[in-house]
C-alpha cells in the first residue's frame, strides 16, 4: 500500500512529535518535588499542577482528532508542538501556584494536537502484525523523550542550573522541532498529510457507523481499561518522587524514581506491543496488570535501596500496558475513523489522569501516600474484569 521510505518517514515524524511532547510531560513529574518545596504545597495541590496540564489535553483531544479529518493531520501536529514549547517556555518568567498552573496548561493545550493524530497516521501507513509493532515503536518514542528529558533534568540540576532555566530551554527546544517538522512533512505532504484520505477512497465499500466502532461494548470495555490502567500511571508518576522522600532519599535522588521507572517504560512500550501481537490483547493485558500491582506493593515494602532496583521492572509493565490498550484502537475502529477513536480514547486517558492526579493527591492527604499507592494496587487490577468484554469484541470480529 505504501513504500517503505513513505512508512519510514510517517513514523519517524510522528515518533519525533511524541518524544518531544512526551519529554514536556514527564518533565512535569521531576519538577513538581521543587515546586511543592518553593511554593508550599500538599499532595492535592501538587496534584492539581499535573491537572492542569491534562485538563487541556482532556478539553482538546477529541475535538483534534475530529479537526484533523478537515485541516490534515501534519498541521495540527506542527501548531501543537509550537504551543506546547511556547507554554513550557512561560514557565521560566511565571510567579505564584496560578502562573504555574496557566503555563502548564498552555503546554497541555498543544500536547494535544499529538497523541491522536499521529496514532492515526502510524496506523493508515501499516497494515496487519507490522501495524502493531509500528504503533508499539511510536509508544517507545514517547518513553524515550520521558527518559532523555527527566535525565537531562536531573544532570542540569546537579550541575546548580535553576529549573527555570531548564523549563525555557526544553520550551525551545520543543519549539524548534515543530518549526522543523513544518518543513518536512511540507516537502512529504503525500507521504504524511494525505495518508487519511487515501484510506478513505480506499475503504469506501466499509459500511460504519459515524464513529466507526464495529463491537461497541468491546470499545466500551477498551476505553474502561484505558481509563483505569492510565488513572494510575499517571498518579504513580506524580507520587513515586514524594514515596522516595518518605523513605529519606534526598530531593535530587528522589526524581531519579521517575526517571528509572521511565527507563523500564522505554522497553516495556515496544516489548509489550511485541507481546500483545504474539499471545492475544486480553492475555497480555491481564498478565502485564497483575505485575503492576505487585511492583507497587513490592515498592511501598522494600527498603529504599531494593525500591530503586524494582522502578525499571515495574516500569516495563506499569507503561507497557498502553502498547497493548492503544494498539487496540486499530482493530475495532474501522479504517476511515481512525482519526476518531484513538482521539476518543486519548480523551477519556486524559480524563483518568486528571481524575488521577486529584483523587490520590487528595487521598494522600487524608490519609497518606502509602494508602493511596495501595489503593493504586487494586484499582490496576480491574482492567482484568473489562478484558472479559474485549475478548468477546475480537471473538465476534474473527466469526464476521
């Protein structure tokens, strides 16, 4: 269907685009310990930071991925790199929890116009086990942006940089990659921009509903799963930093949490997509689930030492699972509204994760940062009950 080099270059832009926009996210994660120690913060303020910047993105997933059927998916993926970068950048010259939580949510406003959009594109440009492990390869890009960024975060602060400075030059950064990708997917509109409709022409004959969904309650039983699984990512994210505290880690080691569990997050994303391809959606789906809850109780029980050797192993599973959720998307939406259902799914994730980072902000300050990681635990192991619905969404599409 497509070349090679037009496949390549499809996914290589796209995965530029999501470790750009990925690396402003995760950054967000080792800066809120500073933040809550300057500005005076409790757990459910810290919370509503992380909040700000997925309530954007919560606001204007969906209707991105409905703009992109219009406009072409290239452009909106160039403007959100801008904003995100313009937004990430306005962190250095803000004062105050307000001009903090403004500028983060600028940065989740471009964030946006990413996750959707160039799932889809991957998407169009493959077909069949390729598509799978072409859409697990963008999810590791994502990892790898988080791991560059969080790294290069903690080298610049032990080297006396102040986080403002860091902030700034991660918005250019992140500025700079948009005004690139303008010029190469320009110069590759054929290869890139116009993927959508060429599906289009080509899957005409599909008869769907609006939002092409071909099994609903297995879609439903997706999106339940996405929701819970990403409710406590996220929250995990946020928190891991401040349990390394609890445990007398000092400040600087206590982001080195997030970045080793991003470590794990890099092989886990390609590796479990890789997993789901071979042994099945809803087998991968329940063992990887069931891991997860171990690691984060094995993390609340051991010593501090052994917590930092356990970050990367949990980190495999904890990130993986969106490699198998996500890659989805693809077998239950019809080719022509792709566009759509990863926009619909990235818009009830960024809803969990702001439900996330409030409810167990809130939780740890009720009642402590150990009872919500466990609570954690167990609402990572409901995905398992959904899976039964999903399973019987790919029985009923493999007898059509």
């Amino acid at each position: 269907m497509f070349g090679a080099s037009r496949q390549k270059l499809t996914l290589a832009s796209c995965c530029a685009a999501h470790a750009g926009q990925d690396g402003l996210t995760a950054t967000t994660y080792v800066l809120l310990p500073v933040l809550a120690q300057s500005l005076g913060l409790g757990y459910g303020q810290v919370g509503i930071l992380r909040a700000a910047q997925t309530t954007a993105m919560w606001l204007l997933e969906l209707p991105a991925g409905v703009l992109a059927e219009r406009y072409g998916a290239a452009r909106l993926l160039v403007f959100g790199l801008i904003c995100a970068g313009l937004g990430y950048a306005s962190l250095a010259f803000v004062t105050g929890f307000y001009g903090v939580v403004a500028a983060l949510f600028v940065a989740g406003c471009g964030a946006a116009f990413q996750h959707s959009l160039s799932s889809s594109l991957v998407s169009h440009a493959y077909r069949g086990p390729s598509r799978r492990i072409a859409l697990g390869t963008y999810n590791a890009s994502g990892d790898v942006g988080k791991l560059l960024f969080t790294a290069l975060f903690g080298v610049l602060a032990g080297a006396g940089m102040q986080w403002q400075g860091v902030a700034l030059g991660y918005g250019a950064v992140v500025f700079s990659l948009g005004i690139v990708l303008f010029f190469l997917l320009r110069t590759a509109r054929k290869s890139v921009e116009d993927i959508e409709s060429t599906d289009q022409t080509a899957s005409t004959a599909v008869k769907t509903g609006g939002w092409g969904v071909r099994h609903r309650p297995a879609f439903i039983a997706l999106a339940a799963i996405v929701c819970t699984d990403i409710m406590v990512q996220d929250a995990f994210f946020i928190f891991i930093p401040f349990v390394m505290l609890e445990k007398e880690v000092p400040t600087s080691l206590a982001a080195l949490a997030v970045v080793l569990t991003l470590a794990g997050g890099v092989f886990g994303k390609f590796g479990c997509g890789v997993l789901a391809s071979k042994f099945g959606v809803v087998r991968s789906l329940i063992l990887v689930e069931i891991l997860t809850a171990v690691g984060i109780v094995s993390i609340l029980l051991a010593p501090t030492m052994v917590a930092f050797l356990i970050l990367p192993l949990l980190g495999v599973v904890l990130q993986g699972s969106s490699s198998i959720t996500y890659g989805a998307v693809s077998e239950l939406v019809s080719e022509e509204r792709q566009s759509r259902g990863f926009a619909a799914i990235y818009t009830i994730s960024n809803a969990a994760s702001v439900a996330g980072a409030v409810g167990f902000g809130l939780v740890s300050d009720l009642f402590g940062l150990k009872t919500s990681l466990s609570i954690m635990a167990l609402v990572v192991l409901l995905p398992i009950a959904f899976s039964v619905k999903l399973r019987q969404g790919y029985l009923s599409q493999q007898q059509a």
